[in-house]
C-alpha cells in the first residue's frame, strides 16, 4: 500500500461523500420535475445535513448507548462502502479489503445496526421500522448477491475491481445473464434505498414508512449522519449498478489523483442518468403495500437465481 | 453425604480447574495439529480391541474447538451453579465433566469401540444435565426424545462401523482405512454416517430433539451441547467420509450439500417464529449445523471432482464455521443464562431492555448477535465468505445437474444467513434493547465476575477469528492436508489479506475492515464534535408524538416473527387462538410447531405402537393357548427335523 | 474335591436348618450367612480351577470347565447379593403384612434349595442330573412365587408350573433320546450321560437322534429360558413373585437354562456338522428379541417390564450363540455375566422403588430420584445398562454381537438394531417418569439395601470397559468349546 | 422278522395298551373315568418297567416300577378321586377342540410320531426299540389333552399321562437310565405332586374353583 495509492483512495472517499448528497438532491429534483412539481434546490441535502449538525440533539430517555453509537456506525460502514465500490478507479488500495460478498455484509451490518438502534427505544413505530427494514433485507440482500454472482460467474472473481477490469476489457458483448441480473439489481435497489414502490423516502405516513420508522427518534448529528449515510447507501448503490452494467470510464490500471479526477466527469455523467432513471421509475410506478414488497423482492431474488443458472446455461 | 454449600465451593473450584484443563487441551491440541499423529493403546476395552486411541490434525482441531469453549464455558458454569438450581451441584459437576471427557474421547478414539463407549457416555451425561430440572414433565419428555433419537443415531453409527470393517473383523480405524468396500456398501456407510451423526448434529429430520433438549438444559450445558457436542457429529461425519471411506461418490456430496441447506433454512424459519429465547438459538443451532454440512457437501463434491483447492476451501469454511459456532453460540446460551438467573424468565415475551441492566452481558452478546449473523469482520462472516466463495468458482463441473445445483445451493446458503440476521436482530432486539416488558426486570443484575470473564473470553475469540482468517486458516489446512490433500493458506497476500485462491480472484480483509470502520468512526465523532457541537438533550421518545406509550406497544418476539410467518407459512403447522372481541380476557395465543413431528414420529410411533398391540393379542391369559404354542412349536419342530 | 462338595452341599444344609430355624430374627441372617460361604467356597473352587485347571470329581459326576467356572462364581455371588437385598426387603413386606413368619421360613428354605439347583445344574456333568436340577429348580420356584398366595400369584404359579413342567418333560424326552443315542457308544452303565464322555464322543453319536433330541431340548430347557413362543410363564412368574425372587429368576434360571440348552448345542453340533443347530438357536433369539421388544411398549407393571426385558436379551445371547465363532460367543458368554448382573440389581430397585411407592404399577410409581436418590439412580442407571448404552458391559457384548452378526449375517442386522431401539423406547419411556420427576408417594421411613444393586451395576461398568484377562480367558476357552 | 422274545412282545402289548388308554384319556370328559384311565396306564407302565427290569436284571428298574406302582396307581389316584370329590368336579367342560376333532388329530399326531421314530429305530440296539414311537405318540396325545383341558384336574393328569409316556421310553425302550438319574427323577416327581396337591388346596382357597378360566388374568392381549 504506497502513498500515492492511499492519496487516490482517500480522493475517491471524499468525492463519493461529497457527490452522494447531490445525487440525492438530483434525483428529487428529476422527480419533482417529471410530477410537474416545482423542484427543491439541488443542494439542499447539504444544506439539510448542515442544519441538523448545528441543531442541538434530543435523545429519549430510554435510549442505551447503542442509539447513539449507531449513525456513527453505519456512517462508517457505507464510507468505507464507497472507498471500496470502484467508483472512479479499479486498482485502489481498500478495493481489496472487500469483495462483493463483503460489501454484501457490509451493507448487513449497517442495517442492523440501524436496526438494533431502532429498537432500542422501545417504541411502537421503531421496532415496527425495524422488523420491516429486517424483513425487506431478508430477501433484497441474497438477490444483491445473486446479482453479484451472477457477475462474478462472467469474470472469474467476486472482487469489484477485477468483475469491472473485466466486463469493460472485453468488446461490447450482451450478456443474457447480465439483462436478468439487471433488471433484480434495479429491484433490489429500489428497495434497498427506501424507494418506491417498496418504501417512499418522502413519507411520513406511519404505516407505510419503512426506514423513516426507523430514524424517527433521530435528531441532529446523528438525524444528520443517518441522512447522509442513507445518500452514501443511494451512491453506492448506483456506482455498483454502473460498474456492472457501464463499466466504461472507469479509471483502470493506475490509479493516481489525476485519473481519478479524470473519471469524476464520467462518473458524475453517469450517475445523472442513474438518477434520472431512479426518478422515472418512482414517477411510473405506485407505492404497493407492505406484503406485496416480499413478491416484489422475491421475484427480484429469482431473476437473480436466473440469471446464474442463465450464465451456466449459455456460458459466459 | 457433604453439604451442599461444601459441594458448591468444591464445585467453584473443579469448574474453575475444568476450565484450566479445557485451555491446556486447547494448548496441546494446538501443538498436535502440525504433528504427525500421535496414537497410543489403553489396555482396556474387550480383550480382541483395546482401548486406540490417535490424534491427529482433524481430531486436533476439533479437540482445539473444545478446549477453547470449554475453557469458557467451565469459566462460566463456576460462576453459574448455585446450590439452588435443583440438581447437587457435586452430581451437577460429575455430570459435566463426564460429559466433556466424552467429547474428548470421541474426538481421539480411535477404533469403534472407545468410539461409541464414548459417544454414548457423552449422550448420556448430556442427557443427566438436560434433565437437571426434571420436575418439569416438558424436560423430561425433552430429555426422553433427545436420548431416543439420540440412542438410535449411535445405533446407525454402529452398523455404518460394521459395514466399514468390511467382513475382517477388526474395528480399529486403521483397519477400516485400509478395507475395501466393495459395490453399494460404501454408500450405504457415508448414508449411515449421515443418519447416524446427523442425528446428533440436528440434520433434518432427526432435528426434533434438539429444540427441546438445548432449552430444557441449563444455560452452560446448552452451550457445551450447541457449541461442542454438535460439532463432535461434524467430526464423526467428516471423519468417516474423509478418512475412513477410501473415494467418495459425487451424489454423497450432493445429498449432504441439499440436507445441509435444507436444514438450514428450516432452522433458520423456525428461529424466526420462536418465541423462547433458548429456543431460538437452538432452531439457529440447526440452521448453523445445516451450513456446516452443506460445507462437507460440497467439499466431497468437489474432491470426487478432482478439484482439491476448491474442496480445501469449502472443508476450510465448513472446519471454520464449526469453530465459530463454537464460539459465538456458547456466548449466547452464555447470555441466555445470565439474563436467565437475573431474571428467571425465557420467554422473550417477557425480556427487554436489559441492555440497560446487565450492560456487561448485553454487550458482549452483541459481539456474538453480530458475529452469528454473519456480519463483517466478525467470525461468522469469514466462514460464509469462504463457503460462498466455494460455491462461486464451481468451474463447470462435469454433471450437469450438480452444475445447476451448486447456483441454487448458493442462493439457499444466502437466503439463510440473510434470515440469521433477521432472528438475530430480533433476538438482541427483544431481549436487551426497548424497554422492559415486565416490571420485575428492573431488579435484574448484571453477570458475575466469573460469568464474564468467561463472555469476554468468548467474544474475544469471535473478534479474533473474525479479524485473523489467514492465521486461522494456516492452522487448518493441516486438516485440509490430512483429509483431502490441498491447502488454502497462500502466505504471498500477507497476513492480512485473506485470498485463498488467487489475489485477483476474491479477497478479503476483515484487519482493513474493521480499522478502516473504527478509523472514520472515530473521525467521524471527532469531526462533529470539533466543527459543530456535541450538545445532547433528554426527553421523551417521540414517537410520531404518539401520547402515553407503554413497553406493552413494543414488538414482541411474535410480532417480529410474524412477516416470515406469513410468508412461509406453510412450513410451519400454525396453532392459532384469535380474541374474538366480546371477550372479557382476551388472549392471544400462537403456536408454530415443525411438519415433521405430525408427518413423520407420531405415525413411526403409531405404527410400533399398532405392532405392539398385534403382538400383545399372542398372550391371551389362557394356559391351554399357551401349551398349544409349545406344542405347534414342538411340532413344526420335530416336522423339519423328520 | 472339597471345593466341590462344599458349593453343593453349603446350599443343602442352610436350606435345612433354615426349615428348622424358622421365623427367627436370626433367619434372615443366617441366610446371607450361607449364601457368604457359597460364594466363598465358590471362589476357592474358581481359585482352584484357576491354578489346577479342569476338575473332574466323584467319580465323574462332577465337573468344572472354563464354560462353568464363572457361571458357578457369578450364581454363588448373584445368591449372596440377593440375600443380603431380601433382608431388608422381606422384613419390610412382613411389617406390610403381605407375609407370616411361616412364609418367611418357606421362602429362605426355598431359597437356599433353589441356590443348590442352580449349582448343582451348572456342575453336574450328568445330563440326567442336570434335568433333575432344572425340575428342582422349577419347583422350588413355583412354592416362591406362590408366596404371596394372591390370586394372581397363584395364576402365575401355576401358568410356571405347568407350562415348565411340561416343557422339561419335553427336556426329559431329549435327554432319554440323548442317552438311547449315546448308549450304544458308551454302554448302558456309566458314562452314557455324562457330558464329558459325550463330548468326547460326540462325532460318532447318531445324528438323527440327536437331532431329534436337540428339538426336544430346545424346546424343554427353551421354555425355562423364556424362547418365544415359549416364554408366557416368564412375566407372570416375574412380576408376581416376591422381588428376590424375580432377581434370581432373571439371573440365575434363565442362564442355567440357557447353559443346559448350550450343553445340548455343543453335543448335537458335534454329532451333526451342520448349521441346524445355530440356525434354530439364532431362529429362536431373534424371534424372541424382536416380540419381546414390541410387548415391552405394553407393559403396565414394572417388574413385567423388566421380565420382557430379559425375554429381550435371553434372545440376544441365544441368538449370539446361534451365530457361533469365538467372537460370538464370547459375546454370548460375556452377555450372560452381565445382564444377570445387571438384570439382579435392576430388580432389586424396583423391588425397594415399588415398596417406597406401594404400587408395583409403573404409573404408580413418580419421582424415584426425589423419593431415594440411591434407588432412582440405581433403577436408572440399571435400565440404561440394560439398554445397551456405553459404558455398560451389556453394551460391550451387544458390540460385539452385532458386529458379528454384520458379518456373518447381515441381514439380521437391521432387525436387531430395529428392536434394540423399539426396546429402548419402550423401557426408558417408562422408567424416566418412574425416576425422574415429582414424587407422588409419601415417604417411606425404610432404607433400602441399595449396595447389591451398585455393587452389581459397579461390575457391569468394569466388564463394559475392561475384562479381567482370567475372565477373558475362560469365555475365550468356552467360547472354543462351543464352537 | 426275526424272533422276539415273549418279554419283549408282551412290551409291546402294554406299549399298545398304553397308546390306547392315551386315546381313551383324551376322549374322556368324565374326570372320574379320567383319573381310572390314568391308574390303568400307571399300572401298564409300572407293569413293563417291571418286564424290563426282569429281563435285563436291572435291579434298580424293580425300583422304579415300584415307585411308579405306588405314585401313579395308588396314590395319585387316591388323592385325586378325594380331591374331586371334595371339589365335586365330575364333568371337563369341552375346550378349545370338540371330541371327534381331537381324535382326529390324535390319530394324525400318531402317524407323526411312529413316522419320526422310524429312523431311529432302525438304529436302536435294543429289541424294545419300536416302543419309542409309541411312547413318542403318547407323549404328544398327553400334551394334546393337556391343551384341550379346561379344568385343573384334567389338566394335571395330562400332564401326569406326559410323564408316563417318558418313563415308559425311558425304561422300555431304552431299558432304563442310569440309576442316579432315575432316582433324581423320582424324587422330583414326588415333589412335584407334593407341591401339586398343595396348589390345589390354595387354588380352591382362592378361587373356590378348579376352572382355569380363573387364572386367565394375567395376559398382554385385550
């Protein structure tokens, strides 16, 4: 692990952590725009996260430290998420600490702490908000991992880095697997970041709210961190999304601050289109009732089962 | 006869020496592993087949896995035992000890007669313990059941032991290596020892016993049956299919991987519906138990295949996992049992908010809640991680079917850690975080000193396990040597980074993951503490300004339950009252009971009884029947002779 | 010599001066006084078989061979332990009321004549004389079943008096077809039934005769040993008795029975070179292994229970002695030794278990452990020995039974492993509420005699983990014997 | 058919008579007539064993005869026409087979027996040989009365019948066992009876009866 290479990693973690607030504003905004409504300002996520550092927090009473250590550590869970998706280059040094599998738990292990912090309130919304966040999990997190299977399949190898030095090396070939594992990876991340159809971000309905059951106790920093962990989750996401499917642009081989930088343009590209998708389908689509989201993620689930047994079918 | 208060001291102080010699077990076992193995003849036993006994890598570790929990768990039970638990506590400690000698001397026997003295003897003892608290006709009927099936699956080993002599005779294991089996026999061996040994392990359909025998034991004893014994069965099954039996066939693999992964759904269903908290861990003990096994499956897939890296790596996360178990599942019924004395309550209906209360517990049964659900860089990740990545570089495989299996199996194994995850949010969730259900639980204590240096010892091992998988790894492939002839342990990708096949391929480093998370953590806190304010209020929850709330509002463990329930509802065999609303008391009440004991033991139980009575109607009472059956019988007799 | 005479004669003359002592305090006493020196003159005759090897004595008619040396030493020390169980157990029934002193008298007269039988049976190298001591015996037996003089215990009485009279009668038959066979070798006078003589000749003997004769034996010495079909006497006689005398049943008769029958084996084996023989003797152990296993899931009465229990594994070792080979029978000799050990001392906790509950109905009898740890363990630990479950010797010779019916004949093996796990569901689902639990008797002030039954069960523990190498040696050369 | 000599014939006339008395003890249901019959076949026993003795100069054989002389045709049957007399059971109850029935497998039993002991017949040295079928045939007609039987007192004189089918080969045809043997044999015998008679008192005591189906209570069946 040399300097340079600490240098582009530590870059690629500020410009995910700077961009994944506005990916959030971008998308509310698309989505305004295609509901004909008037847009919120594209960085007031920001402006959001720094009001709430400034507030004072509230913490209930009843509250164990778990509550409070919580954010922090699903904060840290998705930063060192997003220094590991390659995002903007594939020979990074952290892209090795984890593979997709254990981003895969990565990921679990924000949710459940998010969880367990939930519950730790003892209230009534709460632990509903969690037993759903669980029980959207159960099935989103193996169809993410089928999904990711289905791409290591094709290249050998369940590291990121290597599924991306890939999948761009070769010619533009389509790969039936992949078009299955597509359409569960879009699934599964609509649920994953409380999107509809599974989970409407912009809700406070309470019985239809999902993470926003969760967070409610929230407040300030830690209100604040959840926020940005959740945009992070959201960023993440796309970038695993856009190394699967566009894995073009991507700073490959040496990875210095200037590629890096290189590819920001591309990434931030791409990530608009990302976004503009995200905000069509939650534009087209209706939010379903809370025990339709288990079809919903099991056919998810499925067409990942599928696409793999697709890619063994057709070789790769 | 000495006093109980005598024998409680005796007792504090021979636990706390089991413990010492637990470590020392786990010191020589540690030396053993690299060792050529050592063997050794007792002169007892029958006089044809003395007492052999051998250590080498595979029994090794599984010997290190004892010591190292029971290390603990003796650390745990000296604190533990009062004189008021029922049993004398001198009895209580004979039985334990028996017990883990027994488990010692199953892992070093090595012929099948010291084999299933001590196979039995360890039944037995466990049985004693499970049926400690025997005025309680659930217990005992647990206890019945455990050494029922548990007696029937000796009986399958047994036979497995006669069919693998192969006709000469000797029922040394060395002798057994060297037999040929000739035609269906060694088939009809590896599904005795899967029988045999699944039985014990709480494979599907013999699992029955175990959530009822695991709750009804005190807490250590669970913990020594969930986190040792089980693995004893592991180590039987492995030790005859990979040791005993010379080549394997690709289907036993096949049998063993879907077995493992069925049971380890259905464990993992069941968990989420229980609403004991003893209970849940052992249906997660059957669910972990599955994984295991499916890990041998597949390794015996791939080894008949050729592939030998690739059998390394899943016999490496199946060794690894049971290690893990050992671990983190003994932490749990640990803390199952120190929230059991500070609150003399199991039913998770009637827990909560301990966290509050028994700090020390709740904290670092966190470490094994997370480690057990599989979550980086925990212990339990590492060994899903190494059987997922087993499954994943299936090269194509010569048969078609097992091609389309082992994508299948994967996304089983998946489903079933993501719902380990769920029971175990809901099991921390319940039991130490919200509020308390009952008011009494605000008298409860945190554990002893003794208690919890031994939950610190345990969740220092799931922390260590989870963060060193190289070094770990290292130390198994003397097993993976022995056994399939591979090693996984690539010193070139350093000793933090775990990539057992190619650097390029897969890796991971929990070391990275876990500084990394705590690094940014802790910047994380410092940075918002520096650039705004760290200013903190109390006040009541919020609660979408919801007035008035009490604990009653809180999910209970059968609302957490409840979406699996509904979804999979048909595994289960639902008993459901519903208040209707005119009641005056109205009571909810909801069972969820396994197929199996309705589909399968009460019509073998039928069936035997059906036989019985068939049999009974020969004795009518009357002499003169009676002479007419010696007479027919003289007769038929003295007919074949003449 | 002396030894001898002094294992037979010691029984004799306690059995007549307990007929004269009588109803005395002292006769209880006295009892395990007798018994005490039979097991010692047993052990001086062990000593001397040991340093002098085979005996032959008065004029033949005595003998001691490696096949009955440890039966002799077992029934002395199976004798003595239950006379020191009966003393208290009898004195309590007395103080119930279920016996007058006149009994008493009868009982420890019987006793010590039923001792005699089981010793004169097992050295008497007379076939005849043999005969004669297994009538003795079923005659002394059916005046101590009849003890209690209920109408059940007279049903039982009678249903063994009758069904085993009828049966040795059938021995009888064998053993005069024996002698027609052997005569015409050994002339009329002498040696023509004694077994040595026969033994030696045993090649030449007429082979239709004797097989002829075997089934008559069988059949004979079968109903004492509780053969399916001919066993129906068996639980009646158990469970109707008094306690010592079930134990002594279970653990003397049916194996005496039993060696007779092997006897008979040994001979006709030779005589007929086939497997005829074994293959009834593993015919008839399997068959009673397997029904005895279904009726034990029936049983109500406790001593019942264990009288099934010995059904059970009377079949196991006759089936072992039917697969035949060193392995087998060994296992067979080794089974005999332990499951009288073990089966005596089960008998003696259920014996004090059903006095502590005043019920001999195993739903009568709750909580043993609570009641009396002693009894609860012992009857606990006995039933799981009796099972088959390690440490326990029974478990060793099981092993080794099964291993060698895999062998020899494999496809037994399912159905013996079939029955032995019918068998343990049946028994221990009955005794673990018997054991375990609430106690619903009150206390009864009386302390049991618990030593017989934990020195038995010590034993049995010994035997399942290590075989003293002169016992070893002896079932090795018995087992040769038997072929 | 070489020439036998008048001893020997006139066993196989009582062997005859004995077959015969067997036949009439299991078609009789008078118990009375029952215990007559029974002394009659003692007597034919007692009679042989006699011959036998005489012939082969076993002394020890006069013995036996003697003894059965005395057990079998004098007291047993004193004590058993006492006994019935006491207990007024005059009648058996028919069993689990009608008369004709049973005949009819007597006479097959027979037929059995006389086909079993064939072979060894040819074998045997002695001249008396073929009685052993005969006493082969009584012992199963015994043993067939016995399972027929509903009453105590039939049923002990099968059983009585059976042990004079034995002694008759075990002196006749085999021209006696050894004499230790034999007087063991005695001597359990007279037991037995001893203790029989005692059983019959208690019985009565208990039961106020002699039927078996008294003591039927002890089964496994429903």
């Amino acid at each position: 692990m040399n300097a340079s290479g600490f240098l582009s990693q530590l870059l690629q973690l500020g410009i995910a952590l700077l961009l994944a607030p506005l990916l959030v504003g971008w998308v509310n905004q698309c989505r305004a725009w295609l509901q004909n409504k008037s847009a919120p300002p594209l960085l007031l996520p920001y402006r959001t996260i720094r009001k709430l550092f400034l507030k004072d927090a509230v913490v209930a009473a009843t509250a164990s430290p778990m509550f409070r250590i919580a954010p922090y550590v699903v904060f840290a869970a998705m930063a060192l998420a997003a220094a590991i998706v390659p995002s903007l280059a594939t020979d990074l040094p952290f892209g090795r600490a984890a593979d997709a599998i254990a981003l895969v738990g990565l990921f679990a292990l924000a949710r459940v702490f998010l969880a367990l912090a939930a519950m730790d309130l003892g209230t009534a919304f709460g632990t509903m908000g969690a037993r759903r966040e669980m029980f959207v999990g159960f099935l989103a997190e193996p169809a993410l991992l089928m999904v990711l299977f289905t791409a290591s399949l094709i290249s050998g190898s369940t590291l990121l880095p290597t599924i991306v030095d890939t999948l761009a090396q070769r010619d533009l070939a389509i790969y039936p697997s992949l078009a299955f594992a597509g359409v569960a990876f879009t699934m599964v991340s609509l649920a994953e970041n409380a999107r509809i159809p599974v989970d409407n971000p912009a809700t406070h309905l309470e019985l239809t709210m999902i993470h926003e059951a969760m967070v409610l106790e929230y407040s300030a920093r830690h209100l604040a961190l959840i926020e940005w962990a959740a945009a992070l989750k959201l960023f993440n996401y796309s970038c695993i999304g856009l190394a699967l499917f566009l894995p073009f642009g991507i700073a490959r081989g040496s990875a210095d601050a200037a590629a890096i930088l290189g590819a920001t343009p591309v990434l931030i590209a791409k990530l608009a289109l990302g976004g503009l998708a995200l905000a069509l389908i939650e534009t087209l689509s209706a939010k379903m009732r809370i025990f339709r989201a288990p079809e919903f993620l099991g056919t998810a689930f499925l067409l990942g089962v599928l696409g793999m047994l697709v890619n063994l079918l057709l070789g790769s | 006869m000495a006093r109980p208060r005598n024998l409680f001291y005796v007792g504090r102080v021979l636990f706390s020496a089991g413990a010492l010699v637990g470590l020392l077990l786990a010191a020589v076992a540690l030396v053993g592993m690299n060792q050529v193995p050592h063997t050794a003849v007792l002169p007892l036993g029958l006089p044809d087949l003395p007492f052999h006994l051998r250590l080498d890598a595979l029994s090794a570790f599984f010997l290190l896995l004892l010591g190292a929990a029971a290390a603990g768990i003796s650390i745990f039970s000296a604190g533990y035992f009062r004189a008021s638990d029922g049993a004398a506590p001198g009895l209580l400690c004979l039985q334990y000890h028996t017990f883990l000698a027994a488990m010692a001397f199953v892992l070093i026997a090595d012929d099948a007669f010291v084999f299933m003295i001590a196979w039995e003897t360890m039944a037995l003892a466990s049985f004693f313990l499970v049926t400690t608290d025997h005025r309680l006709p659930e217990i005992r009927r647990a206890g019945f059941l455990y050494l029922l099936i548990a007696h029937i699956g000796a009986l399958s080993i047994l036979l497995c032991f006669g069919v693998l002599q192969g006709g000469n005779g000797d029922y040394t294991f060395g002798s057994m290596r060297s037999a040929s089996l000739r035609g269906a026999w060694p088939s009809i061996a590896f599904l005795l020892a899967l029988a045999g040994f699944g039985a014990k392990a709480g494979l599907l359909p013999l699992h029955v016993w175990l959530p009822e025998a695991h709750p009804a034991a005190p807490s250590p004893v669970s913990a020594l049956m969930s986190g040792v014994m089980l693995k004893t069965a592991i180590y039987g099954l492995l030790r005859v299919t990979f040791d005993l039996l010379q080549g394997q066939l690709w289907w036993w693999g096949a049998i063993a991987l879907v077995l493992g992964l069925v049971t380890a759904l259905f464990g993992v269903l069941f968990a989420t519906v229980q609403t004991d908290m003893k209970r849940l861990l052992a249906y997660s003990s059957i669910e972990n138990i599955g994984i295991i096994v499916a890990g041998i499956g597949l390794a015996i897939l791939f080894k008949t295949y050729g592939k030998t890296l690739l059998a390394a790596i899943a016999l490496t996360a199946a060794l690894y996992h049971s290690l893990n178990h050992a671990f983190f599942k003994s932490l749990l019924f640990l803390a199952t049992g120190s929230v059991l004395h500070a609150t003399k309550e199991r039913s998770l209906g009637k827990l909560g908010g301990l966290i509050h209360r028994m700090p020390w517990v709740a904290w670092l049964a966190l470490i094994g809640t997370l480690a057990i659900a599989g979550l980086p860089p925990l212990n339990g990740f590492v060994s899903e991680w190494l059987l997922l990545q087993a499954f994943l570089f299936t090269p194509s495989l010569p048969q078609s079917f097992i091609n389309m299996l082992v994508p299948l199996a994967a996304a089983a194994l998946v489903l079933a850690v993501a719902l380990a995850a769920y029971v175990m949010v809901k099991f921390y969730g319940v039991v130490f975080l919200g509020r308390p259900r009952e008011p009494n639980l605000a008298y409860a204590r945190d554990a002893g000193r003794l208690e919890r240096v031994a939950l610190v010892w345990l969740a220092a091992g799931c922390v260590l396990l989870g963060l060193f998988p190289v070094q770990v790894i290292a130390l198994l492939d003397a097993v993976n040597v022995l056994l399939i002839g591979a090693t996984v342990y690539r010193p070139e990708a350093g000793w933090w980074l775990l990539a057992p096949i190619a650097a390029d391929r897969a890796s991971y480093s929990p070391a990275i993951v876990l500084v990394v998370t705590v690094v940014v953590l802790l910047l994380t806190i410092q940075v918002v503490h520096r650039l705004y304010h760290g200013r903190l209020r109390r006040g009541p929850a919020w609660d979408c300004g919801f007035p008035s709330q009490t604990s009653r509002m809180q999910d209970t463990a059968e609302g957490f339950g409840q979406p699996i329930r509904q979804i999979f509802e048909q595994f289960f065999r639902i008993e459901r009252v519903l208040p209707t609303p005119f009641d005056a008391e109205p009571r909810y009440y909801v069972k969820a009971e396994d197929h199996f004991w309705y589909w399968l033991y009460l019509p073998i139980a039928r069936a035997v009884d059906w036989a019985a009575r068939r049999v009974g109607a020969i004795q009518q009472g009357r002499i003169s029947i009676y002479l007419m059956y010696s007479f027919l019988t003289l007769l038929a007799l003295l007919y074949f002779v003449g | 010599m002396i030894e001898t005479l002094a294992v037979l004669s010691l029984p004799v003359a306690g059995a007549l001066l307990l007929a004269v002592v009588g109803e005395r305090a002292a006769a209880s006493r006295l009892n395990v006084a007798v018994s005490l020196l039979t097991w010692l003159a047993s052990l001086a005759l062990t000593s001397k078989f040991v340093r002098d090897g085979p005996l032959l004595v008065v004029d033949k008619l005595f003998f001691v061979d490696s096949f009955n040396v440890f039966l002799v030493a077992l029934t002395a020390f199976v004798g003595l332990t239950t006379a020191i169980f009966s003393r208290p157990y009898m004195q309590i029934e007395r103080d119930h009321g279920r016996l007058t002193a006149g009994r008493l008298r009868l009982y420890h007269s019987m006793f010590q004549v039923f001792n005699f039988t089981m010793l004169l049976a097992l050295l008497s190298n007379n076939m005849g004389i043999l005969w004669v001591a297994l009538e003795a015996a079923t005659l002394a037996t059916v005046l101590l079943v009849s003890l209690y003089r209920t109408p059940a215990s007279l049903e039982a009485a009678w249903k063994y008096f009758i069904l085993c009279g009828v049966g040795i009668a059938q021995a009888l038959f064998g053993t005069i077809l024996l002698y027609f066979a052997a005569e015409k070798l050994l002339g009329a006078e002498g040696g023509a039934l004694l077994w040595t003589e026969l033994n030696a000749v045993k090649a030449n003997l007429e082979p239709t005769v004797l097989s002829l004769a075997f089934v008559f034996l069988l059949v004979g010495y079968g109903t004492k040993v509780g053969l399916v079909p001919l066993h129906n006497w068996l639980p009646d006689a158990h469970a109707e008795g008094p306690t010592p005398v079930s134990a002594v049943l279970s653990g003397l008769l049916l194996n005496v029975a039993l060696y007779a029958v092997i006897r008979c084996k040994i001979l006709v084996e030779g005589s007929l070179q086939t497997s005829f023989a074994r293959d009834l003797l593993m015919g008839f152990g399997l068959l009673s292994l397997v029904v005895a296993a279904f009726l034990l899931s029936r049983q109500k009465d406790v001593k019942r229970l264990f009288a099934y229990s010995s059904i059970e594994h009377m079949g196991i070792i006759t089936f072992a002695f039917g697969i035949g080979g060193p392995i087998a029978n060994f296992a067979g000799l080794l089974h005999m030794t332990v499951h009288s050990l073990t089966k005596s001392a089960i008998f003696f906790a259920v014996g004090h278990a059903a006095q502590k509950a005043g019920s001999q109905l195993i739903d009568g009898i709750r909580g043993l452990i609570t009641l009396s740890p002693a009894i609860g363990w012992g009857l606990a630990l006995g039933s799981l020995a009796i099972l088959g479950v390690p440490p326990f010797g029974v478990f060793a010779s099981e092993f080794l039974i099964l291993t060698s019916a895999m062998r020899e004949h494999p496809w037994t093996t399912p159905l013996l492993l079939f029955s032995l796990a019918v068998a343990f569901a049946a028994v221990f689902a009955k005794v673990q509420p018997m054991v375990f639990g609430e106690a619903t008797a009150p206390r009864v002030p009386h302390r049991p005699a618990m030593t017989p039954v934990f020195v038995h069960l010590g034993l049995v523990l010994l035997l399942g983990i290590w075989i003293p190498p002169f016992l070893a040696s002896w079932y090795r050369q018995a087992a040769k014997l038997i072929g | 058919m070489t020439h036998v000599p008048l001893w020997a014939q006139l066993i196989n006339v009582l062997a005859a008579l004995l077959l015969l008395l067997a036949f009439a003890m299991l078609a009789q249901r008078r118990v009375l007539t029952l215990i007559n019959l029974f002394a009659a076949q003692g007597f034919a026993l007692a009679c042989s064993t006699a011959i036998v003795a005489w012939a082969t100069g076993q002394a020890h054989l006069y013995g036996s005869a003697a003894l059965t002389l005395l057990l079998k045709v004098i007291l047993l049957p004193w004590l058993l026409h006492r006994l019935i007399r006491r207990l007024d059971v005059r009648w058996d109850i028919e069993g689990l087979l009608n008369i004709p029935t049973t005949m009819l497998i007597g006479i097959v039993l027979v037929v059995f027996a006389f086909n079993l002991a064939s072979p060894i017949e040819q074998l045997a040295s002695t001249i008396t040989r073929s009685t052993l079928g005969i006493a082969m045939a009584s012992v199963m007609l015994a043993f067939l009365m016995m399972i027929t039987r509903r009453k105590a007192i039939p049923q002990v004189i099968g059983f009585l019948a059976m042990e004079n089918g034995l002694f008759f080969a075990a002196t006749s045809a085999t021209y006696g066992m050894p004499m230790v043997v034999e007087l063991g044999i005695a001597l359990d015998v007279l037991v037995g009876m001893l203790i029989l008679g005692v059983f019959f008192f208690q019985i009565r005591e208990q039961f106020d009866s002699l039927d078996l189906k008294h003591l039927e209570k002890l089964k496994e069946g429903e």
